[in-house]
C-alpha cells in the first residue's frame, strides 16, 4: 500500500527508547510519503518540540502524542495520548514522577543484575537514554555491551521479563489514572495494542472513565484481533487507530515506520474529539 494519505500514529524516538531522533522520524515519515506521524514516547513528550519544528520543513505532519505505561494486574497495559498539550505543567509533573519511577526500577534491576554475576554502572545506562525515560530496552542494551547476552532479546527473554530474575515491579500507576493524567491535558486517551493484555472487562471499564479509541492495527496483532477490536470500536463508538510502533529499523520491537498505517482521516477524528473535549471543559468551568 502507498503511504499517500495515510498516517503512522505510534513512533518512538531517542526522547524514550527508539533509535531515531525526532527530527529523523519526521525525515523518514517524509521520505515514504505519509501525511502524518504520530510521536508517542514512553512517559516523556521530550521529543515533540523537535518533530513539529522539523514536520513545518517537511510537510509531514506530527501528532503529538505520549504513550503511558502502566501494568493491571501483572499485565502491561499502556495508554496513549493523543493531541496533549504537551506544554502543560500538571502533565509535565506526572510525567515527571513517571519517569522518576523508572529510574528507581532501573537501580533495583541493576542491583539484580549485581547479584546474578552481571555488573553494570546507572551512568551508563543512564546515557544511553536522551531525555532520562529509561526503561528495561536501556538496561538490555547495557547488558548486551558488557558481554552478557548476544542480543536485547535475549536479556528480556533471561532476565528482564516478568518471572525472570531481574524482573522488577513497576511503580504502581493504573491505566484509569492514565487515561485521566491524557484527558486532563486535553488530549485523546488510546489504549494501545489491546492484544497484548487487556481483557474486555478492563476495556468497558476504561470506556467508562473517557478512553477514546483503540489501536487495532498494531504488530502484535493478528488478523482475528485486528477484527475483534475493530468490531469493539464500532460497537462502543470509539476511534479505530494504528501505528508501526517502531523502535528503528531492526530494533527486535515493533516494525519499521510506516509499516502499519491508517488513513489520515483518523487523525481528523482524534483532533475533533480532542477539541469537543476541550470545548466541553471550558463550558463545564463556565458553569
Ligand atoms: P519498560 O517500560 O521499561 O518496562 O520497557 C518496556 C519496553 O521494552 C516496551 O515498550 C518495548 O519497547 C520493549 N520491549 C518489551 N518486550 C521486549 C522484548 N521481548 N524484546 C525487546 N524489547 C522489548
Ligand atoms: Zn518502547
Ligand atoms: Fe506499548
Ligand atoms: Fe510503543
């Protein structure tokens, strides 16, 4: 399929653990001809002031956007935001947390590690991170680098995954907290690729505190729960959104940008209801 008219809407880029800069997500997004991508890093908008200067040069255009990640019981449930105001204080502070969260799960794996033989310096890891959204990819990384796995793969697969042992427990924050943290800075709240771990019943519930669509088309997805989601989003009113989830090319998660796309009416869709909800606010406030 041409990429004309059409839009990736989960990119993550060096702000958070993708090996593209902003700047050179646009460029790709230009280069194959989509109409619009969508920068979606995880707990950080770091990365859009970057994309949308460099989208006005190249005409492709960017939807800001973050990805949330937040696990429900033992599953990892991730949210996304579409049209944030990304400049908004209160969203900068969760954000902030957020991250300040991570950086404590990464110590706790590294102390770990430490015991299992493998040592490795925060600094390090630290720095393989732009904008200090380090995660699980970062601490793969390090470890690759030192010698003790053959790829990032394999140090989710031994070590870092849930039931491995330098699993740790992320800090607690819930997808309805996250759906709220998006709707309070005016944006879209998404849940992304639901086949990865939500249940209908946590779906229904989400839908009841404001999400507002459903990433059907994303990799993990096969045909049956591609159909499955899109026959929920037609059932329960909610925006049908998509995305490569891309990481960089042959990065061993998500696929290369542009792969997966949805029509750039989608993103007609997102803007009008981030905006109804925005009207909605001031006249609640009026009130
Ligand atoms: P974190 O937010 O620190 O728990 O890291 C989760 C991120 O790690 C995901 O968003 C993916 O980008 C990446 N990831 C998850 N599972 C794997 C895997 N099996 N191999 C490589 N990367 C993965
Ligand atoms: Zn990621
Ligand atoms: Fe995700
Ligand atoms: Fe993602």
């Amino acid at each position: 399929m041409s990429a004309r008219g059409r839009a990736d809407l989960h990119v993550h880029t060096t702000a958070s653990d993708g090996a593209l800069s902003p700047a050179e997500v646009v460029d790709t997004g230009a280069a194959i001809g989509l109409a619009a991508v969508g920068i979606s890093d995880h707990d950080t908008v770091a990365g859009i002031p970057a994309a949308l200067a460099r989208s006005a040069e190249k005409g492709c255009e960017v939807v800001p956007g973050v990805e949330l990640n937040t696990d429900f019981r033992g599953k990892e449930i991730h949210i996304l935001g579409y049209f944030i105001a990304w400049d908004d204080t209160r969203l900068a502070r969760t954000l902030a947390r957020l991250r300040k969260g991570r950086l404590a799960r990464v110590e706790r794996m590294l102390a770990k590690l430490e015991t299992l033989g493998m040592t490795l310096s925060l600094d390090r890891v630290v720095s393989l991170c732009d904008e200090g959204s380090v995660g699980r990819p970062h601490v793969a990384k390090a470890m690759l680098e030192a010698g003790y796995v053959g790829s990032v793969k394999e140090a989710f697969q031994r070590f870092l995954t849930r039931g491995m042992p330098a699993f740790v427990e992320r800090m607690r924050f819930s997808p309805a907290e996250a759906v709220k943290t998006v709707l309070l800075a005016g944006g879209v709240p998404v849940l992304a690729h639901p086949g990865v771990g939500a249940s209908p019943a946590l779906i229904l519930e989400l839908v009841k505190v404001g999400l507002g669509g459903l990433e059907v088309f994303h990799p993990e997805h096969d045909l049956r729960r591609t159909q499955l989601y899109l026959g929920m989003t037609r059932e329960l009113g909610l925006t049908a959104t998509g995305g490569s989830d891309s990481h960089g090319k042959g990065q061993p998660y998500g696929a290369d940008i542009g792969a997966l796309t949805v029509d750039y009416a989608v993103v007609g869709e997102l803007r009008r209801r981030a905006e109804r909800r925005t009207m909605t606010d001031s006249a609640d406030k009026a009130r």
